[in-house]
C-alpha cells in the first residue's frame, strides 16, 4: 500500500540551553508550526504491533463471561507479554540470580481495573513484582553521604508453605528536592480511539492534577497526536496555570495514532529547553493503540533509546480498556529510562502524578541491577517470585552498557524469594532420579546480595553488597509490617497467576496476613487493597 509520509514539524535545536526555570521560551515555535506543511495522509494499519509469540492477545466472544475480561465489550484486543514465573532453582548448578529493578506499578492498577469490573484480570496482566512494589514500605532512607540507594534484606518463614523461607531484599533510594526546576513534554494521544470518558477526559483531569504542582522555574510544553502531530502549547513558565488549563481543556480526540510523528516533535522540544541538573522528560499518555507513523513497535523503541542518551527520559501513562496495548507501554518506559503507570482512575492520577511525583519524575539511579549468589551448603532451592520479564543474564550485571531498571527519588524496591533449606523437603519433585540430598551447614552465610547503578546516564556504576546471615531469621509473627504485607501482596499476585505453589493458601489467610500488616497507611492504598483482596475472593 502506498501512502505519503507525514511531515514532522521541524524545530530549530540551534537556540540556548535552558540552564534554570523557562529561559528559553521562544516564539519561533509559533511561528514555526503555523508555516509547517500539512501532508495529505493515506492511513495504513501497521501489519502487527508486536511479534504475535510475545504477547497475549485478549478476543473474545461476548457469551463467555467467565473469560471476558471486560463485560461491556463484545471483542476486545488487549495485549500483555506471555510471561512464565519462575521454577525452584539448584544454586549447586545455577547459583546466581540476576535481574533488573523494576519501579511500574501499571499492573496493580490494571488488575484493579478488572477486579472492580467483577472479573479477575488476564494471568498476563499481573506481574508479581508490580503487585508489590505498588505500596510504599517506610525503608529506612540511605544515611552514608555518598550512598544514594540503600539495601537491606528481611528473612523469615513462608506464610503459605511452613517448610520454606521467604527471602525479602529491599532498596530505597534517597529523597532529592529538585532546585533546578522540570522541563516536562506531555505527548498527548488525541486519536479516535481515546474518545471514551475512561481515556482522554480522564487524561485531562488527571493532567490538571499535575499543573496545580507546577512552579515558575518548570518548563511546560504540551504535543497533541492523531493522524499528525502539531505543538498546542509551547513552552510555558509553569506559573502560567491557567494558559496550560485552556490548552488542556481544549484537546479534542479524532483521527488515527500517529505516535512516531508526535515523540520526533516532543524531543526536539525537550532538547530545545533542556535544564541541566534538572528534570527533562516527555510524558506519553495514550492507550498505546498507535496505527500510522513509524513503521513498528521495534522502530518506535530504537527511536526512544538514541534519544535516552541525550538524557531526555520518557514515562508512559496508560489509559482505557478494550485495545488497551500494556505490553508496549511497558517496552517504551523502558526503551525511554522511565516508568509505566496505568491510571484508571483520577485517585490513581493523584498517586502518580502528586502524591509520588519526585519519584516519577526524579530519577536517582539509572540501569539499577540486583545479583543474589545463593550458597548451596545452606540452600537446597530459590524461586524469585515475579520480575519475569526483567532476567539479565549473569554476566549483565559488570556490563554497563547493558539496559537496566531505574529508580526514582525516594522510591523503593523490593523482590521476594521463596527459599529451602538443606535437609527440609524440596521444592523439585524429580521422577527418574533422586534428589540430590545436602546437609545444612547452619554456621554458613545464606547468600550474597549484590547491586549496581549509575548517577547519571553516561556515568560509571557504583557497586555495594551485603551479606544474607542465618541467624537473622525471625518468625513470621516477629517479621516486620513492611515483610508480612510485601507477602500478602506477592502471595495475591500468584493466585490470580493460577500459582501452583499457592493452591493450598485461601483467600481469607491472604486478607489476614495484609491485615495483620497494615500498619502505617498515609492515603489508604493498603486499606483499599484489603478490600480488593475481599471483592477477589468473591469474584473467584
């Protein structure tokens, strides 16, 4: 099929850097876009958003109710990536688990989106390590002055499997007060597709939620796409709410996803102002069912990364049901060293974009890994629960030029792992030969826990480990808040997973062990997963 190429709107990058505040508003990008010509446009579908093996589509007929994921659709093409939790491993023959952090919390709202539908979700759509690192845990901040992350690890007893231990490691970053003002890009997706209240009009809410926080050294600039991309508001002094509520208000949706067309325009205007020392990033809000533009997903993520280097970083907000493309969000963030939020409601607009904004807009360790040697003389088998989709080979972890997780200011990580002892019953059921038969050596470390980030983009990686000790273990009843309820999120994860390791958990040990846990609770999340866990348990 042939078609004519859009013609992007050209910005000159020729102009100042921005070093504080909005130096550098300048007119020209008025004037510029009124002289841009406009293409004539031939839409062409893209052949495939994604390699059909990689992703799990969701079309089904409306009489099927107990698979439907969403009642009010007669078909729907959500995507998610196929995922495969991970199996008990033998540290005797692969004694290293290496993975990236990961700070989305996409998933958990996603979920929730389903459950308050009366369906559970799609086993693709929840991804364990999301479920828990939606809630705030209160770590204990870095207090060494040269130490921006701070690790630390809980050990105590598996709640739904009283032969194994759970192994809870934890990072939390510093808090940093941004002094050098933001430079913000909101690459808004005006198409066809986000016409329902769900989708753009939500987008608009939850975007003024964010303009209400914005200060007079912030830098605002607003791209709008569909069939083409085109600047609705230029940069503007954050102090200036009410011209950025008038454009806000203002977008109206119509027309094909022309995504591609719209992050060319949002960079060169993120370039055009960057602030050193500051925030620089492009915020992509759309429900990621591009069309038109660059030819694939691949082409889109290949763009995205050439332009991380330029520490330009870019989030993605997701909205809307139906086509919604969860798998691509997520590869964007990360192609882009941001973070993925899905926000199916203004109080979920609220959570990212004010309540937690220095952690998504603030990143403080860039291409962040975790390494954990587990020592045989002490453990039979580990299992990481989640972070699928986040494996590094082992040799990743000394390799800084290889991608990685990135975390914001204040924000935390944490990763559970579900561990055997020596002489305690395995794991690996083996049918043709034995197990393998150790015994504890009880005066042995448990394991070692290592992790690396950047400061910046083009920086080298610092390194810090720990020590995992076995007399640190305590019972379940004497472990921690932030250990019993990070638990109870990671054990609701697996059962909506259809877990094999946690068929004998019932729902009501869930509730208890995150109402056992509740603790400190600032703006209800863990009160009202408590209620999710009771409306899932109904559902099922």
């Amino acid at each position: 099929m042939k078609y004519l190429t859009v013609l992007p709107l050209c910005i000159s990058l020729s102009a100042s850097v921005a070093l504080a505040g909005c130096t550098a508003v300048r007119d020209e990008f008025a004037g510029r876009q009124k002289e841009a010509p406009v293409a004539q446009i031939k839409l062409h579908k893209m052949v495939s958003m994604l390699d059909s093996s990689q992703y799990s589509t969701i079309a089904m007929p409306l009489q099927s109710p107990q698979s439907l994921p969403l009642p009010l659709f007669e078909s729907n093409t959500e995507k998610y990536q196929l995922l495969t939790a991970h199996l008990p491993i033998d540290p005797v023959k692969t004694p290293l688990s290496t993975f990236s952090t990961d700070v989305d919390t996409a998933s958990f709202s996603n979920v929730r989106r389903f459950i308050s539908r009366g369906v559970l979700p799609p086993v693709d759509a929840v991804r364990t390590e999301e479920i828990v690192n939606y809630f705030d845990y209160h770590y204990a901040a870095p207090t060494q002055e040269n130490q921006t992350v701070k690790l630390a690890y809980e050990l105590s007893s598996s709640p739904w499997n009283p032969k194994a231990k759970l192994l809870k490691v934890s990072l939390q970053a510093k808090k940093y007060q941004n002094t050098k003002g933001s430079n913000l890009v909101f690459l808004i997706d005006v198409s066809g597709s986000m016409a329902s209240k769900n989708k753009l009009p939500l987008l608009k809410k939850s975007l003024n939620l964010l303009t209400k926080g914005l200060k007079s050294n912030d830098c605002i600039a607003i791209v709008a796409y569909a069939g083409n991309a085109n600047v609705v508001l230029n940069v503007t002094s954050g102090n200036a709410k009410q011209k950025i509520r008038q454009a806000i208000d203002d977008l109206r949706a119509g027309g094909s996803t022309n995504g591609g067309d719209g992050l060319n325009i949002a960079y060169q205007l993120a370039a055009a102002n960057f602030i050193k020392g500051g925030v620089n990033r492009i915020l992509l809000a759309t429900d990621g069912d591009f069309n038109v533009g660059m030819s694939n997903p691949s082409e889109m993520k290949k763009y995205i990364e050439k332009q991380r280097k330029t520490g330009i970083d870019l989030s993605v907000l997701g909205f809307g049901e139906g086509n919604y493309n969860d798998h691509l969000m997520e590869e964007l963030s990360n192609a882009g060293n941001g973070n993925a939020a899905y926000i199916d409601s203004l109080q979920e607009a609220q959570k990212v974009l004010v309540d937690q904004v220095s952690a998504t807009f603030r990143t403080v360790a860039y291409d962040a890994k975790i390494q954990l040697e587990f020592n045989p003389q002490v453990v039979a088998s580990y299992r990481l629960l989640g972070y699928e989709n986040r494996a590094l080979a082992d040799s990743d972890f000394v390799n800084d030029d290889k991608d990685a997780g990135e975390i914001g200011a204040g924000q935390s990580v944490t990763a559970l792992y579900e561990i055997f002892y020596n002489g305690e019953e395995s794991a690996i059921a083996l049918r043709y030969q034995k197990n393998s038969s150790r015994k504890l050596d009880s005066a042995a470390e448990l394991g070692f826990i290592k992790i690396r980030y950047k400061l910046g983009h083009n920086l080298p990686s610092k390194q810090y480990s720990l020590a995992i000790r076995q007399p640190s273990f305590v019972e379940l009843g004497q472990s921690s808040d932030s250990f019993r309820f990070a638990a109870a999120a990671a054990a609701y994860a697996e059962k909506l997973r259809n877990s094999e390791y946690l068929r004998k958990f019932k729902w009501s040990q869930i509730i208890a062990l995150a109402s056992s846990a509740k603790g400190k609770d600032q703006y209800g999340y863990r009160s009202s997963f408590i209620q999710q866990l009771r409306l899932s348990e109904n559902i099922e």
